[in-house]
C-alpha cells in the first residue's frame, strides 16, 4: 500500500521550470548551452542563393533538349532494329534460318533468341 502512495505523492509534487533543451526559431534549432555542430549536415558555408526564374527555365530547357535528342536517338535505333528484324522474317519466310540467324548476329545480336525461336517454330 505504501508503494502506490509514493508513487502518487511524486507525480503530485511541484517541479521546478525546466528550460527546453532545444527550441524551434522558425529556421533552425536553437540548443542554449551547446556549441553548433559542424558536419555534413549542418555545413559550415551558408547555401547558395536559388537560381532565378530565367536560370531555372534555362535549366529547363536545356534538360528538355536532351530529353528529345535522346528519345530521337532511340527511336533510330529501334528503327534500325526493326528493320534488321523484318529482312530476317523474310529470310525465316523463305526458309534460310542460318542466313537470319547471320544477320541479327551481326546486326542485332540482342534478338539472335528472339530469331532462334522462330527458326525454331518454323522447322
């Protein structure tokens, strides 16, 4: 029984003010009584100032041009390969697998799986 009392006489006593050990000011943390740490994430030089709307819309720019050359490079490519793939559908067609599988080994030797199993389905 007396357990409970105590418990209940500690939890009732007053307590002395107690300053927080950080405080919040709006942009950062303020910790009284410690010094300001310096490492990675709190660098010594302050940030640099946000590029303008004409920086940012130059960036922009820039990245969307990139964006385009490389798709326009891809879609080249593909091209290229769909083509390599219909001469030897054809060559597949007219019953010269070794000849398809020759030229995506040389042209497409990513799809030479793909050519195989045709040539495979057609036997």
């Amino acid at each position: 029984m007396k357990i409970p009392l105590v418990i209940c006489l500690a939890m009732a006593s007053p307590t002395a003010a107690q300053t927080p050990l950080c405080a919040w000011n709006g942009t950062s943390l303020s910790c009284p009584n410690q010094p300001v740490p310096q490492g990675p994430l709190t660098p010594a030089q302050p940030f640099k100032a946000l590029p303008t709307p004409q920086q940012r819309l130059a960036e922009l720019q820039a990245q969307a041009d990139f964006d385009r050359t490389l798709i326009a490079a891809r879609t080249a490519q593909d091209a290229k390969l769909l083509k390599v793939l219909e001469q030897a559908d054809g060559l597949i067609a007219a019953g010269s697998c070794p000849d398809a599988e020759t030229l995506v080994r040389e042209k497409a030797p990513t799809e030479i799986a793909t050519v195989t199993s045709r040539c495979a389905a057609r036997k």
